[in-house]
C-alpha cells in the first residue's frame, strides 16, 4: 500500500469515507439479529426450568420461538431477490472465497498469535468463518426445530436426535454470537458501519487494504467512464 505523502489530502487518492454495507445488507443483518435474539431468549425460557416457571405462559413462549424460527431466512432470502440484493450477493461471494492469506490468518488465530501484518480484503477470515458458522446453524436449527415441532411424522430415535442436536447447537451459537458481540464493541469503526454503511480510508487502510485497493481501482475505472 502507498503511503500518502504529508499534505496531500486524503481525497486526491480516493474518498475520506467508503462505502461497506448498503441499506439492504444493514437491514438483512440486522433483522437477523433480532430474529436469533428472540429465539435465544424464548429458547432459554423453554430450556430452563427456572425461567419457564418464572415467565409462565409456556405456549406462548413457544409459539414465539417456532414462529420466529421459520421467520429466520427470511430477511436473507428477500434480501437476496431482485436488483437491491446486488451489494449483498456480491458480499456472499467474498464470503465463500478463501485465499492463503486467509488460511495463514486463522493458522495464527490457532496458535494463539494475533494475524497482524496480513493483509485483508472486505473480510478477514475470521469473519469468513463466523458466517459460514452461522448459515449452518440456521439451516441446524430449522431441520432440527421441524422435527421437534411436527414430532409425530419422525420416528422416535430422530426426534431423541433432534433435539440434542437442537440444544447443542443453540448453545455453542449463543457462545459464537456473546463473541462476535464483544469484538464489534471492540471494533467501533466496523460497529459503527453496520448503522451507518460507511467506514473511514483510515479504517480501510488499517483492517481492510485490498479491499481498498480494489474499491479505488473500481472509483478510478467510474471516473473514467467505465462500468
């Protein structure tokens, strides 16, 4: 990455501001996050015993947690349709691409070393990882959850299965999302671009320079002319 020389304002190499997430991927992630909340929520009201005693009104609780949990795809899946979800599929594809660097990166997360000094795209790996994670909960859940649900077409050995499975799940997801919590909260600027969809250069620069790279390679070829 070159450096900017001193005095030679940011914008003469490309916007003090870039574009990360568009209102459709803000409103996709988000959506989603209330949905897992919710399910995490009347999950632990129906999974322990002292909440559900507390709480009461388990039908209620549970038709709130089926409910919310086949509502789950859906902000991803229209999300997805029709021209708005252009930003968001080209994400998805960042996400399902993994290079050396990022395999180098997690090697080190492994060894208890911090990545410093790899070089990122729009994702690091460890965000490559937590959705990957998180889309096989999603599709866990919803198979798991319809067994559990609709009991009476599943033999009992799949039903016993199901709702291990389904627990188990539920717990290491509750883990992984306490997790990706506490990083966005030490992460402002990558918090702040969830509201907001945009991210400084010098965000850019510090977490994200391919990326960057690529997002002035795309504004030059624009103020060229081309698309």
């Amino acid at each position: 990455m070159t450096a900017v020389p001193a005095g030679v304002p940011a914008e003469a190499h490309g916007p003090a501001r870039l574009a990360r997430f568009d209102r459709v991927e803000r409103l996709a992630h988000w959506l989603t996050a209330l949905a897992f909340l919710v399910l995490v929520v009347t999950g632990a009201m129906l999974y322990v015993p002292a909440l559900a005693a507390a709480v009461g009104r388990r039908a209620l609780v549970e038709r709130a947690h089926v409910d919310t949990g086949l509502a789950l795809p859906l902000p991803l899946v229209v999300s997805l349709l029709g021209s708005w979800g252009r930003g968001l599929r080209a994400d998805l594809r960042r996400l399902n691409r993994w290079s050396q660097l990022d395999r180098l990166w997690l090697g080190r997360v492994a060894r208890g070393q911090r990545p410093r000094g790899l070089a990122a795209g729009k994702f690091n790996a460890g965000q490559k990882l937590n959705t990957a994670f998180t889309g096989g909960v999603m599709v866990v859940m919803l198979m798991t959850g319809a067994v559990m649900r609709w009991s009476y077409f599943w033999p009992l050995s799949w039903r016993t299965g199901a709702t291990f499975v389904h627990d188990a799940v539920a717990l290491a997801f509750t883990a992984v999302a306490l997790g990706h919590v506490a990083m966005a909260l030490s992460h402002p600027g990558a918090l702040r671009s969830m509201f907001t969809g945009e991210v400084s250069r010098q965000w850019a620069e510090r977490h994200a320079p391919l990326w960057l790279e690529e997002a002035d390679g795309a504004s030059r070829a624009d103020g060229a002319g081309f698309r």
